[in-house]
C-alpha cells in the first residue's frame, strides 16, 4: 500500500476516534444542562402563616396547602427583619440586614453594596435564565429596586390598587399610591387617605396579582419552549402583594368568609414591663381610611380588617394556584424546584398592634414552603429553625450550584439537610433585628426570644433587653428578662458571638462592652 494510502487510512481513523470521544462528551455536556432543575420563587407580601397547611382553620388555601403537601413546611421560619424592603435584601443577598446596613424602606441596595451578588445573578453566571415579575425587591419610597439582579426588565405592577373611585376621594392621589410610585415624596402628609380595604365585584386580572399571575404562565410556556429548543434552565421569580395593605380584592372573596366567625385578638395590651423602644401604635395603618389617626382600632372595624386580611389572602392563593397548576399542565413540575416566601408576618390587632415593624412573633414568624423534587418528601415539616437567608444557599444546592460567597456576607445555612432529614438541624436557633430609636437584635430559639435593644457601638452595658417564653401561647404577655436574669444572660451571649452590627450609615463601629 501507498505512503498516501496509509495516511490516509490513519487520518480517517483519528477523526473516528475524535468522533467517538467527542459525540459521547457533546451529548453528556447537553445531557448535564438540561437535567439542571428550575426555580419558582413564589413572594408574597405581609403573608403570615394563617393558612390551611399551618393549621389555621379560618384560612381558604388550598392552592399553598397543595404545595405543602408536595414538599416541606417550616414551621420555626422567621424573617430577618419585618418590613418589606430590608427582608426581600436579606432574600436576595443571603446577608442579614446587620451586616449591610440596609435597613430602610429607601435603602439602595447597590450605593451600599455595589458589587454584591444577588441569588438570580448566581444563577445567571451558571446558565440560568432569570427574570422577576411583580413585586420582588420593593420599589417605592426611593427605592427603585434592583434591575441589574435579572436577565431582562423587571414585569412592575402596582402594589396599592383600587377600583372604586370612593376608594381614594374620587380618583385623587393618595398617601400610599405616592410613595409606592415615587411621587410627591416631600408632600406625602398634604395627600389624601386610600381606603383600607375594598370589595367591588371584579374580575381578578382587575386587580395586579391577577395581572402578575397571567404574565407568570406566558413565561412559563415561554420558558418551556425555550428549554426544548435550546435547553436553559428557568429561575422565574413572581412576587404578589396581597394580602399588603390595602384589602382590595373582588368581591367574591370576601364573600367566601362569616366576618362573624373569624378570630378576634385575645391579646389586645402591650407585654408587661417592655421597654417603650420596643412598641408601636398606628403607623402604617393609620394612612388608610377609616382607621384613626392614633391607631386605635374599634372591634366592628377590627373585624373588617380581619375579613379583608383573609379575603385578600383567599385571593392572592387562587393566583398562586393558576400559576402552580400551568406548571403542571407544561410537563415542569417534576424538574422545578419551588419555594414559598412570606416577607415577614402581620398583626392583626394582637398587643393592640397592627402591620409589622416589631420583634414580635406575628410580625417575625413567617411561611417557608419548599418542593424539592427527589429530595424532600412529599407532605413533610420540620421544627428546625430556618431564616430569610437560609433560602439562598438552599436554592442553590438543591441546583446543584457552588455555594454563594458574596462578596457580601451570606449568613444563611443549607437547609439541603433538613429537607432529606425533617430531624436534621443546621441552626439552634433563629436571628432577626428590628431598628427603631435604638436597634433591637433578637434570637429565637424553639421556647424563648430576647432582644437586645442597643445601637451600634453603644455599650452593652447601656442595653434594654426582652425575653419571652412561648410554651403557652404564640403572642407575648410579659418581658421575663427580669424574672429569668440567668436565661437572659445565656442567650444575650448567643447574641455576643454575632458580629457588631453595621449602622444605618454603612459603617462598623467597634463593639463596646
């Protein structure tokens, strides 16, 4: 045989092998990029646990009671800090409030942190599409959110809505209208009040939610269509406002409710013997009509305020349940991991307080579902102690993503563990912070919570502090941090060992003793 023949002949062969190596690797490459499961985060604001799955018999949930059942309820889940803006950071970032400074409902994120990575920018570098739609980071009050964290432009809708001219003294610019679209910040006080609630017999797409809802399956179908033709994975994040302040959802729902057989609070004092620092009256809810300007609330309109509560949240659960049921009828379920999010809690008329804004319990406990297909088992629950930011380094392991390291500080834990083994625990106990005049800083363990009320660098030995035993009931009654000096001084050193908060100047001042 020729010289060129053999070359030939060997040149031919070489290209097989390549062909051989390369065709196995070229469709384990794809085969590895399509297994990449996707993400549903699913965000709802001032929801507090008052629904089916969490035993509360009052709640029509059925569409997150279903999710429940397909995965794992957290039933010690606790937000980093209650109020709207600052938790969905601490979401977002895997960092406690503490530890960035983002405090406030104006608080921009990237003056602070310019060069954080957020959860969807983690799961961007690895492939991901992602994309947000309603309310996700709060946009108002200054804040425009944060538009770099998604693939493509954020879906905005509003968050105060209403329909009934009534509603806003004929159509006028109210209060929380202007500071949820940015306008007339300097004027707020000169602008009418909005109603607290109303019950106009709509259709749900009247409302955002509805709104947010339609768009949420249009991705979905696109994202399915996507993922065949090319295979990126999702990470969608569609966040809805009811039950937020106003009540305002279709008459039907709150049709669905006897306003005479829901619960009324039984605790309606502040605790004894709670620092001042610690309370609250009115606020929030004083800019809504008819509610008084001091915050004291009647029982007739305490039980409207309830009706629209559950009304508002019967119906922000029907939305979640057209977007979960489109998952399913696209085929996504079994490769789409989902989680569940309130962004803190609310009072409802408990101590006499209304919304959030405490270290309370009902402001600070809150609902985490997840569904972790092939890890956690359909119907669990733990007692395991879970925080806002344990969501984030979770997500990403249960992708199969590197844990996120920053650059800013992620203080969450995986709670991968737990959700194979419902008695694994990751944590001991649970961190949150409420600012006021002073900064209170709180642990919750599965018993007790204490608060140390104490400003940055201000000396530990000036602190005020709060404890309170929940043994006996999920609403406190009396500070026992007097009673139980050495209690106090156990979990005020669990306290110690976290790092000295940032103040609201993003600055770390030395910690005095």
């Amino acid at each position: 045989m020729a010289i060129g023949s053999h070359l030939s002949t060997g040149f031919k062969m070489i290209r097989l092998m390549r062909l051989k190596v390369f065709v196995p690797l070229f469709f384990l490459s794809w085969f590895v990029h399509a297994e990449k499961s996707n993400v549903l985060l699913i965000l709802v604001d001032d929801l507090k646990p008052a629904m089916g799955c969490y035993g509360d018999v009052h709640a029509i949930t059925p569409a997150m009671d279903a999710l429940a059942a397909r995965g794992m309820r957290f039933d010690l889940a606790y937000c980093n800090q209650a109020v709207c803006a600052p938790s969905r950071f601490t979401l977002m970032l895997g960092s406690h409030s503490t530890s960035t400074g983002l405090y406030g409902l104006g608080s921009q994120l990237r003056q602070v942190l310019p060069d954080a990575v957020t959860m969807p920018q983690h799961f961007t570098k690895h492939g991901y599409r992602t994309e947000s739609l309603g309310k996700v980071f709060h946009i108002g009050h200054g804040n425009l959110g944060d538009p770099e964290s998604f693939s493509i432009p954020h879906f905005h809708d509003k968050v105060i809505e209403y329909l009934d001219p009534e509603s806003t003294d004929g159509g006028k610019l109210t209060r929380e209208e202007a500071l949820f679209t940015n306008q007339k910040l300097g004027s707020i006080r000169s602008l009418p009040r909005g109603a607290a609630f109303e019950a106009p017999a709509a259709k749900d797409e009247d409302y955002a939610d509805g709104r947010v809802a339609a768009e949420t399956i249009r991705r979905l179908e696109a994202a399915k269509a996507r993922r065949e033709k090319d295979g990126t994975p999702f990470f969608i994040t569609a966040g809805f406002v009811r039950p937020h302040l106003p009540f305002s959802a279709p008459k039907k729902y709150w049709d669905m409710f006897d306003p005479a057989k829901l619960p009324l609070p039984k605790i309606k004092t502040f605790p004894k013997d709670a620092p001042p620092v610690a309370l609250k009256r009115a606020g929030e809810i004083s800019a809504y009509k008819p509610v008084p300007v001091d915050g004291q609330v009647d029982e007739a309109l305490t039980r409207e305020l309830i009706h629209g509560y559950y009304a508002s949240t019967a119906y922000v659960d029907v939305q979640i349940g057209r977007v979960t049921g489109a998952l399913k009828k696209l085929g996504l379920e079994d490769n789409t991991i989902i989680v569940l999010w309130g962004d803190h809690g609310w009072h409802l008329g408990d101590l006499s307080i209304w919304t959030k804004h405490t270290n309370y319990e009902q402001a600070n406990r809150i609902p985490i579902l997840i569904v972790a297909p092939g890890v956690a088992k359909a119907g669990s629950a733990t007692r395991q102690l879970v925080e806002t930011v344990d969501i984030y380094p979770t997500v990403a392991e249960l992708a199969g993503l590197p844990a996120p390291k920053g650059p800013q500080s992620i203080d969450g834990k995986s709670l991968v563990p737990v959700l194979k083994n419902p008695k694994a625990r990751v944590r001991d106990h649970a961190f949150h912070a409420y600012p006021r005049r002073r900064l209170g800083r709180a642990i919750r363990t599965e018993r007790y919570r204490l608060v140390e009320w104490r400003n940055p660098g201000e000396p530990v030995s000036k602190a005020e502090y709060e404890l309170y035993d929940y043994s006996k009931g999920q609403v406190e009654t009396v500070n026992l941090a007097k009673q139980k000096p050495a209690l106090a001084e156990k979990l005020a050193a669990i306290l110690a060992k976290y790092p000295e908060p940032v103040s609201r100047s993003g600055r770390k001042p030395k910690k005095n003793k």
